[in-house]
C-alpha cells in the first residue's frame, strides 16, 4: 500500500491547461487560489508538459524587506541563469526609475528572441507595495515574448481590473482548483482505487474539494477503507504521514522546516549531519509534500507540511537546540555571499555578536549602501550592551548611518558611543585611542562639504590610528555619485584656487586612513578647477594623472570624474564626437562592476555632454522625466541631477518648466551651497526668463551668475550655454566697457557657438550608422553573442562592446531588444 504514494501522480484538468494556455497570449497570468488547492503543481506540470522555457521562483517567507526579498528571487534566477541573475542580484531592488530602467533592460535582454515565462510562486509572503508597484510597470512595459505568471493565496495589490481592460493581464478562477466529485473519482484512481459516486460525494463534503485534503483522506481511505469527517488537517498528517518516517526523520524534517528552501550540501552544514542529504534524497521520492526542483537542485516542503513541522519543532525541541539551526543557518547564508540574510537568521538565533562581528568585515560596505532602511531595522534589536562590546562594528555602523540616512540622528549616535568609552575604566588606552580616532573619522562628515573643517578631523584620526583606519576602506564611495568633485566642495566665492590647493595638500590623510580610497582626488580637483577657468590643457593633463592612479586603486568613482572632465574639454576644443567616444569606453569599464551608483553617475555624464551638443537620445528616461528619487543617490550629490533634467528642458524649449525648476533648485543648492550648482541655475534662470519675458529679465538673472564666477575666474559654464546666452553677454559686454572678463566670457562663447554649428553642419538629419554598425546589428538580431559577432567579422570582442555602445548611443537605447526593434521599426537595415 505505501509504495502507491511514492510516485508522483499528477491529476490532469482540463479546464486547469485549457486557461492555462493562455499563458502566452498575456503580459501577466494571475492564479490565485487558497493553500492546498494545487495551484503550483497544476501550472508546473502545464509548463513543463507544453516544454516552455521558463523560470520558477519563489518568495521563500513572509518578509516585507525589499532587499531580501530581491536577494532571494535572483539568487532563484542565477540558479537558472547565471548572468543575467547575477547581474539582477548586484543591481539590487530597483527603487527608483533609473534602476528600474536597468532591471527592465536585463529582463528585455534575457527574453530577446526567446518566449519566456517568469513564474512568481507564492507571491502572497510578499508583503511589499514597491514590489507590486515594480511587477505592474514591467506588465505594463509589455516586453515582447515576456510572461509572467504569478501564484497567490490572495489577489496582490496591483491594479488587476484595469490591467485586464487593456488586455495586460489573463486570471484564472480560484473555482477551478475545487475538484468535482467526477475529478475526485479520477483522482482515486490514480492510486488503483475506484469509488463510487456516493463516496466521492462523501469525500467533497469532507475536504469540499480540497486537493491536499483530498490526498491525505486518500490515503487514510486505502489504509483503514474508511471516510472520517471532521479530521483535523494535521491530524491526517500525523495519521497518514509521519507514522512511516524513523525517529531520525521527523528530527531531520523538523529541523529542515527552518528553511524556505535547501540544498544537500546546506542540510549537511545546517543538521551536522553528513548522512542528512542522503536522508533528504529519500524523502523526497517517499513524500508528496517535499519537492525537488532539476534545474536549480534545491529542495522545498508543501507549506502545509512546513506549518504543522513547525509546530512540532517548537513542542519537541529544547530552545537550544532550535536557535542552533538558526545561527548554523545564517553562517551558511553569509558563506555564499547572503549576508543580510545570514545577519537576519543571527537575530532570530540571538546571536548579536556574531552579526557585530559582519560589521567589523570590509565587504559590509555593499551591503550597507544597498539595504540602509533594513540595517537600520535589524540594528534597532540588537541590545546596547553587545553593541557596545564591539566597538569597531558599532562605529561602522556609526559611519554608513550618519552620511547615508540622518545626520542629526549620526552626530547623537556618534556623541553617546564616545560618551560611553571615555567613561568606561574596562577598556584598554590602546583601545580607546583607536575608538577616539575612528569616532574623529566618523566626525568628519558633520562638516560636509567644508573640506577644511572635514581635513581637521582626518588630521587627528590620522595622528590617533597611526594611518590606519579599521572602518574607513578604499571602496567606499567617495564622490556621492555626482561626477563632479569641485561641484560637491566648491561653496565660498574667490576660494576655488585655495579650496583646491588646501585638497592637494591634506587630502592624503583620508586616502592613507581608508587604505586607497580617493586615490588621485587631488589631480582630479585640480584638473576640474582648470577646466572651470577654460585652461583646458592643464585640465586635460591632470584628468589623466587622476585616472592613471586613480587605477593603481580601482577608484572607479575617479575615473568616472576624471573621465567626465575630459569629456567637457573635448566638447569645449569642439571635439565632440571624441567627447561621446571616452563615454562609451567609460560605459563598457563599467559594465562589469554592475553598480547602480556608477551607473547613474554615467547617466548624468551623458545627459550633459547630451544638453551641451543638443541630443536629447543621450538622456536616460529618468533624466528626461525629473524622475529625482533619493534612494540609490547619496543626498550630498543628489541636486547635480537636477542640472542635468534642466538641460533636457532647455532642448525641448520649455522655458516655463525650467524657470519653476530653477527656484526648486535654489532651495537645493542652499542645503551645502553649491556654488556651481547656483552658477548653473542663475544661468538657466537667465535663458528661460530672456525665452519669457524678454533680455531685461535675462540680465538681472545672469548677472548673478558672473558674479559667481567673477571672483574665481569661471569661464566654462558660461561658453556651454553659449548659444543661448551669448547676445546677453554681448549687451553686458558692451554696457560695462574694458571688462576682460565679460571679453574673455564673448570670446569663449563664440568660439564654443562657432564649433556647435560646424557640428552641426556635418550632422546628417537622418540617423545614419557606419557599415560596421549595420553589420553587428545584424548578428544581434540573429541573436549572436558578442563573442560569436567579433569571430564572424574577425575583430575583437572589446570592438564589437565599444561599437555596441556607440549603436546604443545613436539609438537612444539600453539593450539589445531595445536595439533591434529601434532598427527595424527606422528600417535602418
């Protein structure tokens, strides 16, 4: 009788597969239905039956942290496809449109000329909006021959009717998951056993057609040949299930109900059994309610099951013995590279120190820039004692929270941990001067963008940690990804050259302390300095010292500056298309870190090298649509955005928007009075008022902008808006007489004017690509891979990325789908 359960028997439903079937004429498939009715077994035997392409995901617990959640689902994904999951599992949770866009890309990407199905099961643990939110804009974005099909309990918070009305979505009644009393009698025989109709009427009354009642009254039928109404669901499990299982297994499986889902070398490490994975094997073939999935090689338990294992783990098992698996649990998580996960599974285990111990590693920088909200949750529990007994964890903890989420709430943190070790008799001098070091450290970012106030306390950390900080690391993010440093510095009027020299001579205590962090920072500041003031060769030959060391450190965010200077100073020499050119080698050196943060910053460099030459393709959407979310921008160098969507407004001409964002960007500009910033705003301000009410208006503007940039020599900026404000300059000009200045500002702007419009003459109306251009893009829409395209032309793999890069470009576009359906829909080939 038991070797009947063994094999998987699957109920085939018609009316199941024929709703089903409609998987691949929607956007989105919505199943929902109740626990136990069935719902992923009927869609995965469908799928694999009709050998779609597909991947299974599932949301593991009930979790309501983005970052978990995201870690989990594409840790699934990479199991499934190792480069596109990975990269999704760097990018982190999208939450804003920049990042959004991004993920949208690699899903596009992946589904390029495939038909996909991206299953989400259990969707209901999901207790998060911004999720829903991010699922009803990919519906919506319609990504061609992408499906998705999501398994809930409950109806997710997504605005399903009007999805339906447009024809995005297909749901399939949770009615049709009840079995009939003729599906009942169809799923008896399965196990060799025939009824009649009177029974199978007796048993719908018993489970009303619940498919997991319905197997375990099955089963208790073949052993007993009896119907029992009113059994309680985990009584039938105890009286048909676990009876069979050894003493050895229920403590295995108890012990497995800890987990979402599990592989055999995790329940070797998780149990400290190494004759577990065997014994999981062996369920697995035994049981209904465990299930292993081929592709990814992992394991998952009927929820069901899980919730009644549970309740015994908690009525069977000493405290000691449970917490054990939790802490076992979260040391695996963190080994493979999880490790908010492995902190969370500490918590539970109520092994705070070992989750102190994480902040005390140098990898927890990433973890801390892209989960701030769940650090700060998970660190609120920990208790202050054993906070306090790790003082370099606690200070790190110090560190990523007073610059990343409240300033105000960091300076009193920072005050009661010093406090508290002066105070404290127990603590060694040695440790203490290290402690009052890292704190001064810490301090500094009080007197952000002061670079003399901040360089005091890097003085003192310096003198007190012997050079050597333990929470301070090379990767930490220097430039607050803005691509301009003197942007984020410069703040009084006629200090630009001292602000500079005073960096270039007390910036290396803080790159010493943070073992490389910066390095090149001071060529950068001054090579950023010249080109403010129109010395674009000295601008040209410290950009490439800052790069050149800045690589000896792999100061990515440097080089994005250093970089992004170059850039301008082409642009200013009228070398434009060697402007684009250093973007594009910068896009594909980024592409392998995968950072959203360096994206964005590129996005900014692009948009604005886009509003100087008048290509409104080189914005990315979220530029175009002042979409300026906070949540993966650090606030110090958010408001540079800002300039960035103003220059897209003034290419599409409309100058009412722009003089509103201009007082909105005032305001910001005051917060650490950005004096570039305000440059810039005065200057936008000029334009869009000259647009509206005529040069009066203008000049009162722009006279507050060359009063900025009078006293330090400013050239740049001004040549850069050249072509809009270079008759108002003129009228000044001519109005103040022997001003050099306002000659220098005309004579610049001119020329800067002079080369836009050769430029521009040489400028084809019509798109045009080279003929290698055409060649690669027709190798991608065959669906070749890089390397395949650079064999088949017999050219290098980096010539096809650079040349890839450049077709994005003239596109206006990210991916290759994006690509391809760009170039048939122009017909450019």
């Amino acid at each position: 009788m038991e070797k009947l359960f063994h094999a998987r028997r699957i109920l085939k439903r018609k009316m199941i597969r024929e709703q089903l079937g409609h998987t691949f004429d929607y956007p989105l498939t919505l199943v929902v239905a109740a626990m136990g009715y069935g719902k992923t077994v009927a869609v995965r035997d469908f799928l694999d039956e009709m050998k779609a392409d597909y991947v299974w995901l599932n949301v593991e617990s009930d979790e309501t942290s983005a970052h978990i959640i995201w870690n989990s689902l594409t840790r699934q994904f990479a199991e499934n496809e190792p480069e596109i999951g990975a990269r999704l599992n760097a990018l982190g949770f999208p939450a804003s449109a920049s990042h959004r866009d991004r993920v949208f890309d690699l899903i596009e990407e992946w589904t390029y000329l495939k038909n996909k199905v991206l299953v989400v099961d259990d969707y209901h643990f999901a207790n998060l909006p911004e999720l829903d939110m991010l699922l009803e804009k990919l519906v919506r974005k319609r990504i061609t021959d992408l499906h998705l099909l999501i398994i809930s309990r409950t109806r997710p918070e997504i605005n399903i009717e009007d999805l339906k009305l447009k024809g995005y979505c297909h749901q399939l009644k949770s009615s049709l998951f009840e079995l009939s009393q003729d599906e009942i009698k169809d799923y008896f025989q399965l196990f060799g056993r025939e009824i009649s109709d009177s029974t199978a009427k007796q048993v719908w009354e018993i489970t009303e057609g619940w498919i997991t009642a319905v197997y375990l009254v099955c089963r208790r039928y073949l052993e007993t040949g009896r119907l029992e109404a009113g059994v309680d669901l985990h009584e039938l499990i105890n009286t048909t299930v676990m009876g069979r299982y050894t003493e050895n297994e229920k403590r295995l499986l108890m012990a497995l109900s800890t987990l979402d889902s599990f592989t055999l070398p995790q329940v070797e490490y998780i149990t400290e059994n190494r004759a577990a994975p065997g014994m999981v094997q062996k369920l697995s073939r035994d049981s209904s309610f465990i299930r292993f999935d081929e592709r990814s090689q992992r394991y998952t338990m009927h929820n069901i099951f899980v919730g009644y294992l549970r309740g015994l783990l908690e009525e069977q098992s000493d405290q000691t013995e449970v917490l054990n698996l939790y802490r076992r649990s979260g040391e695996w998580h963190i080994a493979n590279g999880f490790t908010l996960t492995g902190m969370r599974l500490f918590l539970k285990a109520k092994e705070y120190d070992l989750i102190l111990k994480e902040f005390e590693k140098r990898g927890i920088a990433r973890v801390l820039d892209t989960a701030a909200q769940d650090i700060v949750k998970l660190f609120e529990q920990i208790p202050v004692d054993v906070k306090y007994r790790h003082p370099i964890g606690y200070l790190t903890y110090a560190n990523f929270y007073l610059p990343r989420v409240d300033m105000e709430g960091g300076a009193r943190l920072l005050s009661e941990i010093e406090a508290y070790y002066q105070n404290d008799s127990l603590v060694s001098p040695a440790l203490k001067r290290r402690i009052a070091g890292e704190i001064e450290l810490v301090r500094s970012f009080l007197f952000f963008n002061d670079v003399r106030r901040m360089s005091v306390s890097h003085l003192k950390a310096h003198a007190l940690l012997d050079g050597i900080s333990r929470i301070a690391n090379k990767d930490m993010m220097l430039n607050f990804g803005c691509p301009s440093q003197l942007y984020l510095y410069f703040r009084e009027e006629g200090d630009m050259l001292g602000l500079v020299e005073f960096a270039e001579s007390n910036f290396r205590y803080y790159e010493e302390l943070s073992g490389g962090c910066g390095k090149g920072f001071e060529c950068l500041i001054r090579a950023e300095y010249s080109l403010e003031r129109g010395d674009l060769d000295q601008a040209e030959l410290n950009a490439y010292k800052a790069i050149y060391r800045a690589e000896t450190m792999e100061q990515i965010p440097i080089i994005i500056c250093a970089t992004f200077t170059l850039a301008r100073l082409y642009a200013a020499r009228g070398k434009f298309q060697e402007a684009a050119d250093l973007l594009n080698e910068l896009t594909i050196r980024l592409a392998e870190y995968n950072n959203p943060i360096f994206m964005n910053s590129l996005d900014l460099c692009y948009g604005y090298l886009g509003g100087i030459t008048g290509e409104p393709l080189s914005f990315a959407g979220w530029l175009k649509n002042g979409d300026m979310k906070y949540d993966e921008m650090f606030y110090q160098g958010l408001a540079f955005n800002y300039l960035v969507h103003a220059r897209y407004l003034l290419l599409e001409g409309n100058y009412l928007k722009l003089e509103v964002l201009c007082e909105e960007m005032r305001q910001l500009f005051s917060i650490f009075n950005n004096l570039l910033g305000h440059l810039h705003t005065h200057v936008l301000d000029a334009i869009a008022k000259n647009q509206l009410y005529g040069p009066e208006k203008a000049k009162i503007a722009l006279r507050q902008a060359l009063a900025i940039g009078r006293a330090d020599g400013i050239i740049l900026p001004y040549a850069e808006y050249g072509e809009y404000i270079l008759d108002i300059l003129a009228d000044l000009a001519r109005e103040s007489k022997k001003d050099k200045y306002l000659d220098r500002l005309v004579n610049e702007s001119t020329q800067y004017r002079r080369n836009l419009v050769s430029a521009g003459k040489n400028k084809s109306p019509v798109l045009k690509l080279t003929e290698r251009e055409k060649d690669i893009l027709r190798l991608l829409i065959e669906g070749q891979p890089n390397k395949e395209i650079a064999g088949r032309l017999f050219i290098a793999e980096i010539t096809v990325k650079k040349t890839i890069t450049s077709i994005y470009r003239k596109l206006g576009v990210s991916s290759r789908a994006a690509a391809v359906r760009k170039t048939m829909e122009l017909k450019l080939i």
